[in-house]
C-alpha cells in the first residue's frame, strides 16, 4: 500500500469539502441593499415580494408614502397609527428624522423570516435618510435652480444640470397657506426626490411664500402618484393648492401660470385642476386610438417647430405670451401660425378651429411622420368607427365636433351632460364669451352686460359646473360642447332681459 509524504493511505485521503448551503438571510440582504440603491419605492417592492405579502412605509405627516401593492396604503396607515391592534402585521420604526414606520402584512413566508426581513428593510430606510439628511442642503440648492432655469425657457439647459434627458414634460403644482414650510419638510422627505438618491423624477422647494412640486415625466407618463402625494400634502398641512396640465418643458412657463391660477380657486386643504373636466374630457370621452388617428392626419402637414407653436399660442391665449416660452420674437411666432394656417387651410381666428387644434395636439398619440404610435391608453367606449389617418384632415367648423370622434346622438349626449347645470342665461353668456376666446371686454360688448356683471355670471358658471374656466383647455372642450347643441335662440340677442341690462327671468 502506497502512502503519500504524510503517511496517510492515498486511498483513504480525506473527501472534498461540502459546498456550504446557500444563506438565505445574505441572499435577501444583497437583493434589499441593490433595491434601495436604486430608490425607497423600489426598496419597499422587494420587501414585498420577499415576505410574499404586503409592504408600506407610512410617514405620520403625509400617510403612505410607498406601499406595494398601492392598495396596501389604507392597511399601512392604520398599522402605523395603531400597532398594538394589529399583532399579526409587522411593524417597525425606521428612526429617521420623521419618524416613518415600516409596515409589512403577512404572507406565506414564515413570520421569522418576514422579521428579519422587515429589520433589515428598516436598517436601510435609515441609512438612505441619513443620507438624504447629507445632501439635503446641496439637493435643495440644485432645485431652485433648476425651477428658476425652467421659469425663464431654458429647459435644455435644466435637463443637462440634472442629468436626465428622459423627461420631456412637466407637470406643476403650486401651494400656499401658513404652514408651507412645515409642508415642505413633508414633502420632501416623502418624495426624496434629487438626481442624486435615485428618488422620484420631483422638483420641490420653496419660493417665497410658495412650495412648488414640479413632477417630470414622458409624454405619457404615469404622475398619479406624484399628484396622490401632493394632494395628501395639502390636505395635512391645510395648504391651498393648484395644478396645471402636463405640458411639454419648453411650455413650462405657461403650466405654471395655469396652476396659480388653478390655485385661486381651490379651497383649504384641496388641490385644484386647472383642467377639471375628469371623465367629461374629451381624452377620455372619445377612445385614445381614434382620437390618436384623427390627430395625425389633422396635423400631418406641420412639423415639430410648427406644432410647438401652435400649441403655446393656443394655451397661453396670444402670440405676445407664447413668445417667451418659445425664446423667440413675437414676430417669429405670427409668421410661424401663418405658415400653419397656411398648411392646414383653415382659419386659426375662427374659435371652433382653436379648439379643435388644441384638442388634437392634446391628443394621447399624434406622432410625427416616421415615428411609432404610443399604445392607446383609453379603451374605447362608443361605437364610432376609427378614423383612417391616411391624408391630411382638413378641419372643419360645422359640426363642431368632428364626427370621426363622436357621431352626433353621442356628441350631442356629451355636451348636453356637461352643460347640463347651466340655464339659458348662463347659455348664452358662456357661448359668447368662448367664442371670443374668454375675452370678457368684447363679450360684454356684444351681450350688452357691463364687464363685473359679466364677471359675476361666469364665475357662477364655474361653480355650477365645476370647472376652472381660467384653463385654455377646459374653454376649448366647454367651446365644443356649446357648439354642439347650440340653437338659434343661444344668441346674445336673445338673451332675455328687463329693466334695460338686468336680466331677470325663470330657470328654464
């Protein structure tokens, strides 16, 4: 028998070692550690899916600030507040500077293990506060700056200092009240946002008496959340708030005057729209791929430049507003909207010709000639066949409402519901004043009102209809909708009245 140099027998030399089993508990770090470099929503996601149930981080100023699923945030909220009536939920206080606790609902997973994940979830909500808490300073800086490069048109320029090309469209909110600071702190530690912690695309900071969030996104991006966290804000902290539009970057400046002025209606404690139509809006009224189709071939003959235009004139009410935002001279943007007008041969002073255009550049998919069309994001309700966007559409004013979008039974139905609060006094004013393209001195004029009693009368419309009439783009659609059904007696010469201009007279 041979022996090695030991003396050991070589065919009893000691077996390989055993592979060492996997630790599972290393394992569930490494993934948690990867997801919160990445951001706390994410971070929460996998706590979610390695307990195989439920997980929300839940601040006691703003409620849930990320849970998965989202419906979990109710479940979260009571956990949070109320630990002790909860006993087969997890809970765990983060120890951060706003006292967030960690809530994780039970799964298959056994209770030990969601414990330890649940620690370890919480160990690191810390150290990304406290890191936050480090560049907070530095981070806030950077955002103001950033607002004030988008206040004044350079959103290039803003995109390159942040270092995020992907967003092409903002949407801004606006809010005030005595407590905005306190509300600031909120928001930012439930947003997190910056370039740097990977957080939420949200600029927050404060500018004077105000606190503007701007949440940047796609063309189509999802900002439902960013608009959930910052109503919630405003609710807590009794904030009066306002929020625009989604509008392209390099139209910021008008957004943001949409959500002052959005802001000024808007009660304590709420968010108001500058676009309140909801589920009465046309986007969502007429399905996304006819409304898509219908768009392009209305817009095939203009280019980008030219689209741009059109839509900053529309939605900032004149050639002189629009030309800031599009860092160009009020003469450029006349001869730019004759050439457009020239294109689509239509007349761009005519009311029901704007609105049109502006529905069909607010359209979910008007793509450029070579580019793909985006997924309908609107499944179809009426049974209207789609329009073939195969030439260019010429538009046209009678009736009101193309009828590729809407046949007629089902446009007037539209209207008549949007409508339906207002009299035949408040008919005929709003008509006239639309058609003037909410200018009130020549309205008046026509209506034979003085301009307050004018004043007066559509500000009861807005309450009656719920609507903020300040919004470019809810007198376009409510222009439409009065177009549709108007008659031959919804004239300001049929405006009933006695005692020379007062008007007094039945419902009818």
């Amino acid at each position: 028998m041979t022996t090695g140099g030991t003396g050991r027998p070589q065919h009893l030399a000691a077996p390989a070692p055993t592979p060492a089993a996997p630790d599972p508990a290393g394992q569930w770090v490494q993934r948690l550690t990867r997801a919160a470099a990445r951001s706390g929503a994410v971070l929460i996601a996998e706590t979610a899916a390695l307990a195989d149930g439920w997980a929300a981080l839940v601040d006691p100023s703003v409620g849930a600030v990320h849970s998965t699923p989202r419906t979990a945030g109710p479940d979260g909220e009571r956990a949070a507040a109320h630990p002790q009536t909860h006993p087969h939920l997890t809970v765990r206080h983060v120890g951060d500077a706003s006292g967030s606790v960690l809530v994780v609902g039970p799964g298959r997973a056994p209770h030990a293990h969601v414990a330890l994940i649940a620690q370890a979830t919480a160990d690191l909500l810390r150290v990304r506060a406290r890191r936050a808490d480090d560049v907070r300073g530095t981070e806030q800086r950077l955002h103001a700056a950033v607002l004030n490069l988008l206040l004044h048109g350079q959103h290039a320029l803003a995109a390159s200092v942040l270092g995020d090309g992907g967003a092409t469209h903002a949407t801004v909110y606006r809010l005030t009240g005595r407590t905005v600071h306190a509300a600031y702190q909120s928001l930012w530690r439930a947003a997190q946002p910056g370039a740097f912690l990977g957080g939420p695309r949200m600029l927050v900071c404060v500018d004077g008496t105000e606190l503007v969030a701007v949440a940047r996104h796609g063309a189509h991006g999802d900002h439902t959340s960013a608009r959930t966290l910052v109503a919630r804000i405003a609710e807590r902290h009794q904030l009066t708030g306002g929020a625009a539009e989604p509008a392209p970057l390099d139209m910021f400046a008008t957004a943001w005057s949409e959500a002052g002025a959005a802001r000024h209606s808007a009660g304590v404690g709420r968010l108001a729209a500058a676009s309140g139509l909801g589920a009465e809006g046309l986007l969502r009224v007429v399905p996304g791929d006819r409304l898509g189709a219908w768009s392009a071939a209305v817009l095939r003959p203009l280019d980008r430049e030219q689209r741009r235009t059109l839509e900053a004139w529309l939605r900032s009410g004149s050639a002189q507003t629009a030309a800031p935002a599009l860092d160009v001279s009020e003469g450029t943007v006349r001869a730019r909207l004759r050439t457009a007008g020239s294109l689509l041969a239509v007349d761009l002073d005519h009311p029901t010709v704007q609105a049109q255009l502006l529905l069909a550049l607010r359209a979910p998919a008007a793509p450029l000639p070579g580019q793909a069309t985006a997924a309908p994001t609107t499944a179809p309700v009426l049974p209207v066949p789609p329009v073939r966007a195969t030439a260019p559409t010429r538009l046209r004013t009678d009736p009101a409402l193309p009828a590729g979008l809407l046949g007629p039974q089902d446009a007037a139905r539209w209207a008549s519901g949007l409508l339906e609060p207002l009299d035949t006094r408040f008919r005929i004013t709003l008509r006239c004043w639309l058609r003037h393209r909410g200018r009130t001195a020549p309205a008046a004029a026509e209506l034979g009102l003085h301009r307050s009693t004018l004043t007066a009368w559509l500000a009861e419309c807005g309450k009656l209809l719920d609507l903020e009439l300040s919004s470019a783009t809810t007198r376009s659609e409510l222009h439409l909708a009065a177009e549709t059904i108007a008659t031959p007696a919804d004239t300001p010469a049929a405006l009933p009245r006695r005692g020379g201009r007062t008007y007094r007279g039945a419902r009818q």
